[in-house]
C-alpha cells in the first residue's frame, strides 16, 4: 500500500502517512493518575498554571536554597520540599480539573473511501444522511465530504476523504463500528438491500441486551450498528475502537481529554467488555465506545481510519492535559498556517489519533 496523505479539512498537511503505530511501538511517561511527575513537567506547570509563571522561589518565601544549605535544619529542608510538592500537585490538578469543564464536543470522524461520489450515495440513499459541504483540491490530489444529519456547527458528522488514484484501504482490526440509531431497524436494513447494500447482521437483540440491532457495510466496508431507538438529536451516536488495556483507557479519556465513563458492560460468556465515554448522554450525544477482547492487546490500525476531532477552548490546555495523562502530542498546539484555525494532535496509549480543534476558529471555518 502506498503511503497516502491525510486529506482533511483543515487538518490535512498533518499527517502525512496513513500508518499507525502499534501500540508497542509507542513509549509513554508515567500516566497522570499516578503519584510521580518529572522535574520537565514541574518546570510546564509552572508557567502553565493558570497562565501565570510564578518562579518556585516567590511561592516559598525566596528561602529555597538558604534551607538546603543549612545542613543542621533538616526539619525546615524538608518541610521546603514538601511545599514545593504541595505547589506542583495544585498545578496539575488544575490542569485535569479545567479539562473536565472545557467546552467540549466531538465535533467529526475521518476515514478514506475510494469512491467518494459512491460513498455520498449510499450514506445519501440508504443510511438518510445529508450532503453538508464537499470540496475538491486538485492541486493537492485529494477531495473530502462532509455528511450528517445537521449542521457541524451543532452535529457529529462524518468526513470522507479521497485521495487521488487510490481505490482501496485497508480497515485493520482495530477499528470497529460506527453507530447510527434509527426508529426502525427492519426497515432500513430493508432499504440497504434494496439499494444493493451489505447486511452483516439481520436485525435482532444484541446478545446479553434486549436493543434491537443490525449491522450494514458501506461500499468501502465500514461497518456501520444500527440501534433501534426513539427520535433522537444525535442519529450519528457512536465510533468504536478496540483497546489493549481497558482500564488504561477510561483514565486516559477521563484524565486527558475530560470525558464521562457513561457506562462499563462486561460480558464473560462472549470474551468483551465495553466502556462509553463522551461528553454527555447516549441518547443525545455521540459517544466513543471503547472495547477490550480478553487476551487482545494490540490491533492493526490499517490505514482507512484517521481520527476524530474535538472542539476545545483552549488547545495549549489540552495538550498539556495530555501530556500529564502520558498521551503523545503529534502536533504541537498552535494556529494553522494561512487559516490560522488553533488544532493540537495528539495519540492515546493505543495509537488511536484525535485532533482538538479551537471552538472559536472551528465557527470562523465554517462560516
């Protein structure tokens, strides 16, 4: 497979080869719900914390090194380093506190297809989605869409990708669904075989639940789960990825990027366990499932999926959230150039990619 460049608007020009990384390729620092921090990371909280750089000396009276050089006062040294730790420790919990009240949303999923005009047809046709933009870049050889079922301003949506010449991806194994809920399970998958369209998975309860589900493939062979639910204000309410250590996982997402642990099912009878993380409930936001395989602790990515965006306040915040929680950031935080849109990227301990976008910019890009 050829090395692709990844065509999204506007983050494009970051990630120029489809390929992810395995998870044991990847070396994190210590995760931020552990007890130990760095002296590197001490020396970004203090000019982080709360946007103000405040030399640890001023915080502790000048008397930092008079202390320690006073080797018959070991009560006052130590009591000096435990208000230097005390200082730190209020510094990250800052950091990890505002990225649970950060105004966040999951903004839209990325992914290639080798047929964009197929794709919108079928998402169009038998999934009942809406053409929202679309945009062709011949000088960069690539074009992407973006559909859903409302404005990106206030809806997750999804963004296809072309890139020119390539007709297919490989989807790995470590991506797995897409989730749509629909009124009516029977019948769309009625409409998806009538329009010539894949089903996985004839409708039915889902095993150990009592949701009526089907599973359909688009032309690229994403597979999309249908849930059969009431009216809802978010139809595109899931993406599902496989993790190696679940856990891990729901304090990354809850540490790192200020997400809720909706729910937790496990399920020994089929060997899985799932964990619903997001920014608000099922039934009106989208959500990230995150699934763990008893004894599977590493997926191939393929190089069909990219990655999903997320709205922020203040990415320089983010990135440093990430950071602590042992995320890597693959894009250091800042503006775009020409555009000047404010992203930071980042991967999670599996490798999976996410790009926060500023809330701001993200409207001014629409617009």
């Amino acid at each position: 497979m050829p090395t692709l460049p990844m065509a999204t608007t506007p983050f494009r020009h970051l990630f120029p080869s489809p390929h992810f990384p395995s998870s044991s390729s990847l070396r994190f620092p210590p995760p931020c719900f552990t007890s130990s921090l760095s002296g590197s990371t001490s020396r970004r909280l203090a000019l982080f914390h709360l946007g103000t750089a405040i030399p640890q000396s001023q915080l502790l009276g000048g008397k930092i090194s008079k202390l320690f050089r006073d080797e018959g006062n070991i009560l006052e040294a130590a009591t000096a380093g435990n208000m230097a730790q005390a200082s730190t420790a209020i510094s990250e919990g800052n950091v990890l506190n505002w990225a649970k009240y950060d105004k966040r949303r999951m903004l839209h999923v990325v992914y290639r297809v080798a047929d964009l005009d197929k794709t919108i047809k079928f998402y169009i046709e038998c999934l009942g989605m809406k053409l929202l933009r679309r945009r062709d870049i011949p000088e960069e050889r690539y074009a992407n869409a973006f559909l859903g079922y409302g404005p990106e301003d206030s809806h997750f949506v999804v963004e296809l990708t072309y890139n020119y010449g390539v007709d297919k991806y490989d989807i790995g194994t470590g991506f797995g669904h897409f989730g749509i809920a629909v009124e009516d399970v029977a019948k769309t998958v009625d409409l998806v075989k009538a329009k010539g369209g894949k089903v996985t998975r004839e409708p039915g309860p889902v095993k150990g639940g009592k949701t009526v589900i089907a599973f359909v493939e688009d032309p690229d062979g994403y597979k999309f789960e249908l849930l059969e639910r009431g009216p809802t204000p978010e139809p595109l309410c899931q993406v599902m990825l496989r993790v190696g250590d679940l856990d891990r996982s729901i304090k990354f997402y809850e540490k790192a990027f200020g997400m809720e642990l909706l729910r937790k099912r496990d399920n020994p009878e089929y060997k899985y366990t799932i964990a619903m993380m997001g920014y608000g409930p099922e039934d009106k936001s989208a959500v990230l499932e995150l699934t763990y395989n008893y004894g599977v602790t590493e997926y191939d990515k393929g190089n069909g999926y990219a990655q999903i965006a997320i709205g922020t306040d203040d990415v320089y915040k983010t990135a440093e959230a990430i950071r602590l929680c042992g995320g890597k950031i693959t894009r250091e935080p800042g503006p775009l150039p020409v555009i000047n849109t404010k992203i930071t990227a980042c991967l999670d301990p599996d490798g999976w990619k996410s790009v926060f976008v500023d809330n701001v910019d993200f409207l001014k890009e629409l617009e």
